[in-house]
C-alpha cells in the first residue's frame, strides 16, 4: 500500500474497481502537522479526468502494471490485432482501448501496450514516428500570405500540420506527443 | 440534500482546541437543524471541564445541547453490533474515523467530510469542496472543506449570538471583567488602563513585561490556561511566581495578573471583547479573537523546523489588506514574526520581541482588526457556507 502523500506523476493505483493514473500531486502542510495531497488523475477505465484531494496518510493499492512492447498485425471488424515480438503471443484490442493512438497506427509499428493482469489499461506510442504523405495543397510560388504551415493527411487518414515544402509521398517524422511536425526523412 | 442524522468524530492530539471547535460547530449545526440527530464521537472526554466548567464525563455516552457525545474509548461490542451509521459523517481535521464506523458508512452512510484545520493560505481555496475518492469504492461520497478568511474558503464558525453580544457588551463593556476583578478590589474605572487576556502555548513574555512595566500604565493580564500560567511564572522573578502560583494573583508596580478558571466556551468568547489587548493560541482563539475585533497577537500551534512561521506569514499577507498606515502594519508583522519565531515550545526562550511600537501602534492596529472583523463576519460565515453546501450534494 502507498501513501497519498507518496505518490508521484505516472504512479497508478486503485480507487474503487478503477485504476486512475496520477498526472499531477501537490502537497501541502496543515495545521499540526496533519497534511493533504491535491490530485490530477486519469481514470483508466473512462479516460474521466478527476481534481481530487486526499489526506497525506489515505492509502491506496499500489497497482503494478506490466509494459509489453507488441508489434501491430492487422485489423478484422474493429479489433486490432497485436503480437508479442517475444513470446509471439497474440492480443486483440478494440478502437476504444487504443484512442488516440489509432491516429498513427500502422501495419508492423511496435507499440507499448499496458496491462493490469490480462487487460490492457493503456497504450503508448513511440515518441516519433514517420508516416508518408498522402494528400497535401502544393505550395504556389509567390505565395505571400505569410502561412508558414499548411494541413496534410498522413496514411491513417489523420491530418496534421506540415511546412509548406513538404509534398505527397514525401514521409515526415511526427512527435505523437505533441501531434508535430518534426522534419522531413530523407 | 436534507440529512436526518450526523455523525462527527474527533481525535483529540493534545490542547483542547480540537474539542473546543468541535463542541462549537456541533451545538451551531444543531441550532441551525434542531430536527437532526446529532452525535459526537470523541476520543478523550476528561477535557470536557475545560470547555464546560465543572462537567465531569463519567459514562460511555453524555447529552449536552441536544447532542450524544459519546465516548470512543468506551464503544463496546454491543453498540457495534447495533451500529447505525449516520447518513452525513463528519471527520474532524482529517482524523482516522474507525474500522468498524468506516467499514458501515462506506455503503451505508451518504456523505462523508472532512472539516479540515484553518488557515490563511493560499492553497486553500483550491482545496476546497474538492472530492476525495474513497480508495476502497463504497457509494458514499466524501469531500473536503477548507476553513478559511477569504470568501471562496468554508469561513470560520461565527458565534451564532455575536451580535447580541456585541451590544450587551457595548451597554456595559467591564460588567464580566468585575466578575473577575472585584474578589481582589481591582477599579477598572482608573485612567489609561490596559486589560490584556493571555491564553499561550510554552513562552516566555519577559520583553512583554518589561515593555508594560516602562509604559507605566495600570495593566491587568487576565491569564488563561496552564500553559499560560506556566508561562507567567518562568517569565517573572522567583520570588513573585512563588506568589503568584499560591493565590492565582499578583500585584506588581503597575501590571497585575489574575491567573483565571476555567470558564465556558460562550464566555471566553465575550471576554475576548471586553479586553483592549488579546493574545491567543491555535485556530479556534485566532477565529474568535478575529471576530472580537481586538488588537490580538496569534500564539501559532510550534511545527517542526518553525513551520508555524509559514502559517504566520499566510495570516499576516491576509491582513494587511485591513491596515491604513504601512509603518504600523510593518511594526505588527515585525512583532508576530518574532513572537512565533520558537523552534520548541519553551519558557525558557527569550525572543527579545519590540513589544513597544505595538503599544505605540495600539490604534491603527484597532482600526485593522475592526475592519477584519466586520470583513470576515460578513463573507465568512462557516455554518451557511456548509449549509449551502449541504444543499447542492
């Protein structure tokens, strides 16, 4: 068990039947040294945001969650299918365990996926990845409009923004932090 | 939401001021839902004297106001088994409500909250009303509340009969000083007199002494509580503690001490409006010392690596919003900062704090206090703001 006033970012632990990722702890001294912890969490069941506050000596169920890094295969009715490059072991998940992450997935790319016993409770992307161009405007010469930036739709079909030179076919490395433009791969 | 039945515990660590709020905010809430079931769960009820003159508490279970206070330590296996949670639990300044209650309510009882400890700090208001989910699920709901001096706080306990008081008192101001002072045929009528009320944790006042000697004015320090008392003593000579242990009384050039009983809640806290001069300790005499209106020194409970300093520094940023003349805010922050400034609590200690610019300062420093008073009696009502809050669950 652990502490409210132990937990850090990134920590995860149980509340009820739930598993809340801790994405911001604040503590703060009391009178006579009773204390208290504010918190951000993420309910990993719902992805509900909760700004909640707990006494420093509230415990919790310190979760322990395996990080499996497994290879992306193929996707049959809205299940993706996943294999563990080691153990060759297969897993399906389905469109709402992978959120996000589906804006960027592609055939044969590993990905960490997160477990809580046999359920995966969150999944991971490399921090960069590359993907091709699809469709994107040409720049027009002489364009003075003073946009340094212009939409494209990668192979996924997501859309994000490229600087102008960058042209269909052209593959780009993308931060899936933050959704960027990072540079072209050449 | 409309509850039939309330619950607060509480965990008396040391003083009585855990007691003393509780009983308070128990008999304001039962004034305010007399149809309500109201009990009280305590873990120490020999200080019941102190809040209560003369009550002695033998059983497991007393009635006082309308309200069951009930004995923790007495709790046998008979009332567990015929246990029924109440549908509102309060757990007072985050105390451990037991196993066997918090096992029930976790989906028996509706909401739980914890009434926290006040303060002057910023953090506060984001912590207000917060919810806290309960580790172990259960339906029951618990959040937090956050005493405080600023509207967006929970406020403090108002005394429901302030202002009845406040004119009673203004009629005759030394009608419940003379209770005290005519035994020993003190005249409050003489001129320039100073009347201080002292209720300290450990200190050592020899600079307040000697600052009240070199004023040469009549002074009579009316002395509250043991620690207090203990203070006096180590704070004069040999030969005059000596004295003024045997008779609870000491006449010295021009300050005289009168070392007092224990008296009730209510009027401790009408005294606090009689006196020119308050010193208290902890949260709850900072509340009513506030709400007297009265230039007051805050005695802050002592933390570890002078942590009290902090809780000092958050008051005085608060207050000086209340001050006209920054010299004599400067003065006062001065003053409280060294009058806090103890690594342990201690008699010995000497601060050498400048007690004289505070006399000197007595009127704008009055002037501040007022406006506080009024500021805080008029935003800062803790009992509505609950209510209100019961209201919306």
């Amino acid at each position: 068990m652990k502490e409210a006033q132990d937990l850090r970012v990134g920590n995860t632990v149980k509340i009820g039947n739930d598993l809340h990722i801790i994405l911001k702890a604040l503590y703060n001294k009391g009178a006579r040294g009773a204390s208290s912890v504010k918190m951000k969490t993420k309910n990993l069941t719902n992805n509900s945001i909760s700004e909640t506050v707990y006494r420093a000596s509230d415990k919790f169920e310190d979760v322990v969650l395996e990080r499996r890094k497994m290879q992306y295969l193929y996707e049959t009715n809205g299940f993706y299918t996943f294999m563990d490059n080691e153990s060759y072991e297969q897993m399906d998940l389905n469109a709402d365990d992978l959120g996000d992450a589906l804006n960027y997935l592609q055939e044969q790319m590993t990905i960490d996926i997160i477990l809580y016993g046999t359920k995966a409770v969150g999944v991971e992307l490399p921090i960069n990845i590359e993907a091709e161009i699809i469709y994107t405007e040409p720049a027009v010469r002489g364009d003075t409009s003073g946009k340094v930036l212009k939409p494209a739709k990668i192979a996924t079909g997501y859309e994000i923004q490229v600087p102008l030179y960058c042209n269909i076919g052209e593959k780009i490395k993308i931060d899936t932090r933050t959704n960027e433009f990072v540079s072209r791969v050449l | 939401m409309e509850f039939k039945s309330i619950d607060i515990f509480c965990d008396v660590i040391d003083n009585y001021g855990d007691l003393g709020v509780t009983y308070r905010f128990a008999r304001e809430l039962k004034q305010a839902l007399p149809h309500c079931q109201i009990r009280v769960f305590i873990n120490k009820t020999d200080i019941f004297h102190v809040i209560i003159p003369n009550f002695i508490f033998k059983d497991e279970k007393h009635i006082l106001d309308n309200i069951t206070f009930i004995d923790l330590t007495k709790i046998n296996s008979v009332f567990i088994e015929q246990l029924q949670v109440a549908e509102l639990v309060i757990e007072m300044f985050a105390c451990q409500i037991p196993d066997f209650y918090f096992n029930v309510a976790l989906n028996s009882s509706n909401v739980i909250i914890n009434l926290e400890y006040l303060s002057a700090e910023n953090w506060v208001e984001g912590y207000h009303l917060k919810e806290s989910l309960i580790p172990q699920g259960g339906s029951v709901k618990k959040f937090f509340y956050m005493p405080g001096l600023t509207p967006n706080t929970g406020g403090i306990l108002l005394n429901s009969s302030i202002e009845k008081v406040k004119k009673e008192l203004k009629l005759n101001p030394r009608s419940l000083l003379e209770k005290y002072t005519n035994p020993y045929q003190i005249d409050l009528s003489v001129k320039d007199l100073i009347t201080i009320s002292l209720f300290s944790y450990e200190k050592n006042f020899t600079s307040l002494f000697q600052a009240l000697q070199s004023s040469n004015k009549p002074t009579i320090i009316f002395v509250f509580g043991e620690k207090s008392q203990k203070s006096i003593q180590f704070s004069l000579n040999s030969i005059d503690s000596k004295t003024y242990l045997e008779n609870n009384f000491l006449k010295t050039q021009n300050v005289t001490f009168i070392q007092m009983p224990f008296i009730s809640q209510d009027e401790f806290d009408r005294f606090l409006f009689c006196t020119h001069i308050n010193i208290v300790r902890g949260e709850d005499s900072l509340a009513r010392a506030i709400l007297a209106g009265k230039p007051f020194l805050w005695h802050a409970y002592i933390q570890d690596n002078k942590y009290q300093l902090v809780k000092v520094k958050a008051f005085l940023d608060y207050f000086e919003q209340f001050f006209e003349s920054a010299s004599a805010f400067l003065n006062y922050k001065t003053l409280l900062n060294d009058f806090n400034n103890q690594l342990v609590a201690s008699y010995e200690e000497c601060l050498n704090e400048d007690y004289q610019k505070f006399l000197n300062n007595l009127n704008e420093i009055s002037h501040a206090t007022e406006k506080m008073s009024y500021f805080v009696a008029q935003n800062c009502n803790l009992l509505d703001k609950f209510l209100k809050f019961l209201d919306v669950l």
